[in-house]
C-alpha cells in the first residue's frame, strides 16, 4: 500500500507543478509616460490683440477740449 501511496502522490506533485509553472514567469514592465510638451515660444492672439487695443485707445483717444468745432460755410 505505500508503494500505492508513493505514486499517487508522486504523480499529484508532479502534474500540479507542471501546471503552475506553466504560463511561465509573469513579468510587468512599466513604460514611461510620454507627455507632449507645448513649445516655449508660442505667445497666441490674445496678448497681440491687447496690445493693439491699448495702443489704439492711447492714440486715438477723444479730444480733451470741450468746445465745439467750427462750421466752415459751404463754397457756393
């Protein structure tokens, strides 16, 4: 009955180590994140468009006289 006994557990071992290392090792590699950076020098429309305003209220600002202006009359 040992000699019985011996097998089966031999062949038990034997087939369930078979089965566990049959996938093989699992290794999990982790890659970088790759992020797009956006470029140092890109400025956009807005602050250009700001600027332009400015610029035209400064110069192009109403008259600070309050006066109003002479009619010339018409040449007939």
């Amino acid at each position: 009955m040992n000699r019985l006994l011996t097998a089966v557990v031999a062949s038990t071992i034997s087939l369930s180590a078979a089965t566990a290392y049959a996938g093989g090792p699992v290794i999990i590699a982790e890659e970088p994140e790759v992020v797009a950076e956006a470029p140092a020098s890109s400025v956009g429309i807005l602050p250009l468009l700001l600027v332009g305003v400015v610029l035209c209220v400064a110069l192009c600002g109403g008259s600070s006289n309050d006066r109003p202006r002479e009619q010339l009359p018409p040449d007939v």
